[in-house]
C-alpha cells in the first residue's frame, strides 16, 4: 500500500497551488487580452518545461544532496514529476 505523511500531503499542496498561480495569475498575452485560453495553455507548457532540469537532477543519484536525503528526494522527484504531468495535460 502507499501511505503518505501529512508533511507530504503539504508539501504536494503547496507546490501544485504554487505553480498553477503562478501559470493563471494575471496573464494577459502581447496585445493586452485576458482570459485568453491559449496564452493559459502555452504558459502551462512553458512552466512545465521550465521544471524539468529540476526533475532531472532530483533524479540523478551521484549527487552530494542525494547522499544525504535520498529518501526525500525521491519523493520529491516523483511529486513533481506528477505535478508536471498535471500541467502538460492543461498544454
């Protein structure tokens, strides 16, 4: 079974409430339009790439961070591998 902590649970929260207000806050494209649908989905995708050299080094295993916390890091990795995942779907 997979359990989580409420530290985890926290931590999920705060970084998906974080990175969708930071895609969906005051965004209006080049010529001044807000609520448009397809700036939103381009500034997803764009955050969602923005994360992914992140990702990549959470995952490497020979780093001196991961010889301390490789346990924590993992999660890490894996929450936000999801959350990215959330937000390619909103590209």
């Amino acid at each position: 079974s997979y359990t989580l902590t409420m530290a985890e649970v926290f931590v999920t929260t705060a970084y998906i409430v974080f990175l969708f207000v930071w895609a969906f806050i005051n965004t209006t494209d080049l010529e001044g339009h807000k609520l448009d649908l397809s700036y939103w989905c381009n500034r997803a995708g764009t955050l969602a790439a923005s994360q992914f050299p992140l990702i990549t080094a959470l995952g490497t295993k020979n780093n001196i961070v991961s010889c301390t916390a490789h346990i924590l890091l993992n999660y890490v990795h894996r929450m936000m591998s999801r959350v990215v995942f959330v937000l390619l779907c909103v590209h």
